[in-house]
C-alpha cells in the first residue's frame, strides 16, 4: 500500500536553512504536501506541489520534487524559533480521495 | 481567510457511549473528510464523503462509524459505542476539489 516516510527529528540554530526530507512510494502520486502543527493546534497546510513539478518557492519556503526517486524536501530559509513545529509530509493520487501523512518531523529551532 | 471549524475542542467521554464531533467546513467546499491521529502516531484517513454519500473508507471506519451532513454546513463524525482505543485527536477537512485539503484544529476525543 501507499507509504510516506519522513525522519523523526531535525534541529537547527536559529537563522540556518532547514531541510526536511521525505520518501513516498505511490507512483500515482498526483499532489504533494507539507502541513505544519504548532503543539496543541491542528493541521495547517503550508505548501503543496503538483507531481509534474520539479520545484515550488513560497517565500521562505522551497519544495524539491525528485519524481524518479518518490523523494520530496521542504527547505525553509533563515528558520526562526517560530518555525518549531511538527511538519507532515504527505500524498494524494488523482482520482483518490484520501491524503496519506508520514509520521512528521519534529523541528526543534535553537536560539 | 475561511477555515474549518471543529467543536468541540476536547470531549471526555465514557466507554460504550455516543458522542458527536462536529465540524464546519469551508463554505463554498464539496468534499468533506475525517481523519484521526492516535498520541504519537500518524494521520490516518476515515473517511471522505461527496455529494451526500461516502465516497472512500478506511478499513478503522467499521459500523461503530457513520458520518452524516444534516444540513447546508455542518458535516458530523459519529461514533455509536465509543471503545478506549477511540481515544485520539480526530480532525475534519474539507476541499473544492478532491484533493488539496484544509484541516480543523481538531477534537481531542478521550474515552474513561
């Protein structure tokens, strides 16, 4: 069946990038997200990107879709304490209508 | 900028009993959903529901579940004997399309 893989943990200082990575194995893949929760609140969708892209910038934020190798990364530039989340990496294929999350990245931004 | 809403936020509950978790999705959405995540563990799908019916289940969403949208705006999760294992934070999304899904904050679901 359909999985997304993510690491667990990932520490920066303060003003570094961060890079979160992530694995997914749907070959039908047809959208990809990263969601952020903030401790105690819900799901928020920060950033998506449609499977026939190869990168998305936000502003602070740049998406990385490797097609070939079902690998996706979300870059956040100059990371602030504020960023201390939880981040999801997830998928969805065209005509499905469930969202499969990996297990999260725990972001821990020092000071 | 709309949301979904989701109340209540925390509801305690007793072993065998009904609850209700509610939620309001974006106004102008036609595909509703319910997700759950256990303490610690992932974001694990439900249900989707489209055009009054269900549209996709997971194999958690036995007959202990149902999901009803009784009127133009809420969309509702039920439980019919909740179990301790039900215990999770249960969260409603919605999208115009199916596919890019905005979530609630969610329902702390405790089961005593």
């Amino acid at each position: 069946g359909e999985d997304v893989e993510q690491s667990l943990f990932l520490s920066v200082r303060e003003g570094d990038s961060s890079v979160i990575n992530c694995t997914y194995t749907d070959s039908s893949s047809t959208y990809l997200y990263w969601y952020k929760q903030e401790p105690g609140a819900g799901l928020q969708l920060l950033t998506y990107i449609f499977s026939n892209m190869d990168m998305k910038q936000d502003q602070r934020l740049t998406v990385l879709l490797n097609k070939k190798d079902k690998h996706l990364s979300l870059r956040i530039a100059d990371t602030q304490t504020g960023d201390s989340a939880i981040y999801f990496c997830a998928e969805s294929s065209g005509g499905g209508f469930k969202t499969i999350f990996g297990a999260g990245t725990r972001l821990f931004v020092k000071a | 900028e709309p949301e979904v809403t989701q109340t209540p936020s925390h509801q305690v509950t007793q072993m065998g009993q009904e609850v209700i978790l509610r939620c309001v999705p974006i106004s102008n959405h036609l595909y509703f959903y319910w997700y759950r995540q256990i303490l610690g563990q992932k974001v694990e799908f439900l249900v989707s529901f489209y055009n009054n019916e269900i549209s996709e289940k997971s194999e958690i969403f036995d007959d202990q579940f149902s999901v009803e949208r009784p009127d133009g705006s809420n969309f509702t999760l039920k439980i019919r004997s909740t179990k301790l294992e039900d215990s999770a934070m249960y969260f409603c999304a919605s999208s115009k399309t199916n596919n890019i899904q905005y979530f609630g904050a969610g329902t702390r679901l405790s089961v005593l």
